[in-house]
C-alpha cells in the first residue's frame, strides 16, 4: 500500500477542528515534504518522526529511495503545533507496509520525541469533546494528558507513553525488525481503554488552601464587607487608598470566597486553560485567579496578535481578574476592558478573521490616590503635583469607572492592632453567606426561566422582571440617581448591587437599606476615588 490516511485534530482559537493525515509513497529520489499550511513546528515533524520510528525498530523514511508526501487536510486551516507527530508516523507506517490497522473511528494526537516516546501537548479536552461528538469511538493521547481526556465520558481514552507501545497495540500482523527477526505476538499486545472513576477526578486535586484568611486581614470592615458583596453577586469591585494598606491582600483573600465551579463551568475553563497551555492540573475546580502585572502588553491582556490567541481576561473566565497599580496599566489596556466588562466577551478582529473569546469574570482593581499614594492623607505630605494627580486619575476614564459597580476605600490601620491575633469573621464565615445568596439568586432566575447565575449577568430587561424594588426605594434610587448624575448604566448596575445585598439579608424585596448600601459604592465623580 502506498497510500494511508489517518485522522487527528487541533484547536483554531478555541474551537477544534478533525485534520485528516494523508501520505502518499512514491519511487523516485528521496523527499520528504510536508504540505497543509503548516507552520514550522509542524514541518520539522519529518525530523522527529523520522527518528521515532528508527528508535521504535522500523526503517527510517530518509534511510529509503522514494518521495514522501503527507498532506495535512483541510488545507485551508493553519496547522500548528507538534500534536501531528503520531498521526504522521501512524500514517507512513501504514503507507509502507510495516504495520496494518483500520484507522476508521480512532483519533490520534501527540508530540514525538527522538527516541519514540510521546509528549504531551496543547488542548486534549476540547479535542476529545470533539471527537466524541464526530462519533469517534477511540483516542488516543500522550499518558501526560490522559486524565484531562478521560473527563470526556463516552468514548474509549487510551493514554500512550511511546510510539512503540502504540504500534504493538494496533497493529494486525506480525512485522520484521531490522535485525531480521520477526515479533510474535504482537497482536497479543493490546491496551485497554483508561477507567477511572470521573468522582475520583473531581476529588482532592485542585483545591485551593487558603493561604490569606478575611481574619487575618486587621481593620477595614467596609472593604471585607465591600467584597463580601462583590462575590456573592459577580460584581466589578476596586478598592483605592495609600500604599501598605491591604488592598493585594484583601485581594488574594476574596479569591478564596467565590463558590466551587459547577461541572459544566469546570470543563469549559479547563478546555481554556488546556488550549492556552496554562493547565497545571487536570480539571479547573475553583475559579481562576489571574493576576498580570501592570507592564502587561494590550494583547497578553485581552487576547490577539496575528493569529488571534485568548489573552489574560479569557483565562480569568468563571473567576477573577486582578490588576494591581490600576492606573499603571497603559491607558489603552485599561480602556480594552470596556468590551469584556460590558459584554462578558472580547472579539478580536484581524485580516485572517475575527475571533471571539468567553471573558467572565469579576474584575478587582487596586490603586493609590495618586503616584507617591499620600494624596489627601492625614500623616503623609504629597509630594505630587495637582498636574500629576489629574494625569493619573484621568487614567480612568468615565465609561471604565461606569463598568465598575462599587469603589470601596482602605484605609490605614492603626499600628497597634496589626500584632493582635485574628478575631474577625473566618473567610469560611463569609464564604457560607457568599454561597447561601448565589442560591437564591440561582432559584430565582431558574423561576423566571433564565439561564444566568448571578446578579451582575442582569441585563436591563432581567432587572425589571427579578429585582422586585419596594415602592419607597424606588423613589430613593430615582431622587439619588438624579443628584449624583448616574447614567443608565449605573442606574441598572445600582439595582443589581442592591439586589445582591438583599440576598444576603435574605430578603425578597430591595429595601430603602439596600439601596442606600448600594448608592455609597458608586464613585460621586469620576475623580473622588
């Protein structure tokens, strides 16, 4: 036979797409070409491959007198990545004769080093959701990625570790090495598919220990309550005030009082993470907490460059996204969270396409007042000048400070209390409130039929049918919202904030306290934070 095909995948941005491996043998002088749009990683596969399968006991491709040609399909798709390797070897050995398999419904995925064994690689998850939608029955990955793969319920998971191992489990003859013996027994040499239970898989391996508690955070009651809040309705929070005052701290606290992910978000962002090759574990269990510093690129930030790729707000999706020194970030990266905060997406456009990545989170932002951060403090001089002042704080902008619905104040504490041991609310004490109100909210939109889950994914016509205001403060809102000169949007956003607080008071209605809670969150002007 001098012709073979078989099948493999790769992600495009975040969707994936089956690539049919063909090779075509022919007799004339020795090539080896790689066509199908592929970058460079993928063509030096015809190095690695050529010497996995010499270091598995066949003969080399480039050891024979003949044209090679291995077609990477659709071609029209740009293939990237070294996940082709086994496919290509898999396909040229079937090509030549050495091994033979029926390559129907088996779907193959890893990087070849030298010596045959297999390396993990990018993006296993989504691939095998894939395939088991396009009625493959079998997989077969890098032993690396097996337990991401084996989230996927429904179809046969095999974990390989070397080229080798895989050809004596496919293979349906017995084959003679170089040496001029002959294997037997190969076809005895069969793997079984992976079992593991999927609770074993859900169970002890990404839980995050708690490294800052809310009680070991001294002082500064109205930001833990701030925050409290924030979590338990999904909501943009930034928190201001001078230098060493806990703002990172309470930060990397409030990560810990968000609810478990369910399932589905589980799989979603660990399919994220697996594209982007940030997955350290195999599933996603607790939401991300992502932190980028403020030299930050706008692409690393929001996601792009010349084959658009997920940038930091998409791998925040389902969780947090911290940015520390606010107002250090280049105005124009700050300004690119508009979308994301908005439309819980970021659509990035460029002459190859336009690309559109998930971006829910909850954003927390820290900042000082101004640049030496003593701005207005009553024991510091502020060696800033009003210029300077204005410049930073018109960093900003008015649709940015709109987007965020509360801006909570941090203020210093008193150096006395800082040794005195932990007394407050535990963060397990907030968490339990955190959960109890994303319940009701659950129960509530499930009862008008909406498929959200918190209050901060309301859009306007939601507010009006779940938000249920009581007479009087309605008009408290209408009458503040006119002296502080709220625009539509913070309008609606003043509701949502004050929804969130009635369920964590367990209350059905948003009352006259509410309301007045959530008015204190929203920024007087856009320079009074």
């Amino acid at each position: 036979m001098s012709f073979a095909k078989v099948f493999s995948a790769q992600t495009v941005l975040l969707r994936p797409h089956i690539i049919n491996v063909e090779i075509d043998l022919s007799k004339g002088l020795h090539t080896f070409s790689l066509i199908g749009l592929a970058s460079k990683e993928v063509d030096e596969a015809k190095d690695r491959v050529g010497a996995a399968i010499k270091n598995s006991g066949f003969t080399s491709p480039k050891q024979k007198n003949q044209k090679i040609v291995v077609s990477l399909a659709p071609a029209d798709i740009k293939k990237e990545g070294p996940l082709f390797d086994v496919p290509i070897a898999l396909a040229y050995l079937i090509a030549s004769g050495d091994i033979k398999f029926n390559p129907e419904e088996k779907l193959f995925i890893g990087e070849l080093a030298l010596d045959g064994s297999v390396r993990p690689v990018r993006g296993v998850l989504p691939i095998v959701k894939f395939a088991k939608d396009q009625n493959y029955t079998e997989v077969y990955v890098p032993l690396e990625n097996a337990d991401e793969a084996l989230l996927v319920e429904g179809i046969d998971v095999y974990g390989i570790s070397n080229l080798r191992e895989l050809i004596d489990h496919l293979n349906e003859r017995n084959i003679d090495l170089d040496d001029g013996g002959l294997e037997e027994d190969f076809v005895n040499k069969k793997l079984s598919p992976l079992q593991r239970n999927l609770n074993d898989l859900l169970t002890g391996e990404n839980i995050l220990e708690i490294d800052v508690d809310f009680a070991d955070v001294k002082g500064n009651e109205s930001a833990k309550r701030g925050l409290e809040i924030a979590a338990a309705g999904g909501h943009n929070i930034s928190m201001w005030g001078p230098p060493g005052t806990g703002k990172t701290m309470l930060a990397r606290a409030f990560r810990h009082l968000l609810p478990e992910l369910s399932l589905d978000d589980q799989l979603e962002v660990t399919s994220i993470h697996s594209v982007a090759g940030a997955l350290h574990n195999s599933l996603v269990r607790v939401p991300p907490f992502r932190a980028p510093h403020h030299t930050s690129s706008y692409v690393s930030l929001v996601g792009g460059g010349a084959i658009p790729k997920p940038g930091e707000v998409t791998l925040a999706h389902k969780g947090v996204l911290f940015l520390d020194e606010f107002p250090e970030f280049e105005t124009r990266v700050i300004d690119a969270l508009r979308q994301p905060l908005e439309d819980r997406v970021v659509t990035v456009s460029r002459a190859k396409g336009t690309a559109q990545f998930p971006a829910q989170f909850i954003l927390v932002a820290a900042m000082n007042p101004c640049p030496c951060g003593n701005f207005q403090s009553r024991d510091k001089e502020c060696i800033c000048s009003p210029i300077v002042i204005s410049k930073y704080q018109r960093k900003i902008s008015g649709p940015i400070v709109d987007r965020i619905d509360m801006w909570v104040e941090v203020s210093k504490v008193k150096h006395g209390e800082l040794m005195e041991k932990a007394n407050g609310e535990t963060t397990e004490d907030v968490r339990k409130r955190v959960v109890q109100a994303r319940e009701l909210q659950k129960q509530r939109f499930f009862a008008n039929g909406l498929k959200i889950k918190t209050n901060s994914e309301m859009n306007s016509k939601n507010v009006i049918a779940c938000a249920n205001l009581c007479g009087s403060s309605k008009k408290i809102l209408d009458m503040s919202a006119n002296k502080i000169g709220l625009s539509a949007r913070g309008y609606h956003r003043v509701v949502k904030l004050a929804r969130t607080i009635a369920d964590l008071a367990k209350s059905e209605e948003i009352l006259d306290l509410h309301i007045l809670e959530a008015l204190q969150y929203r920024p007087k002007s856009f320079s009074s934070f």
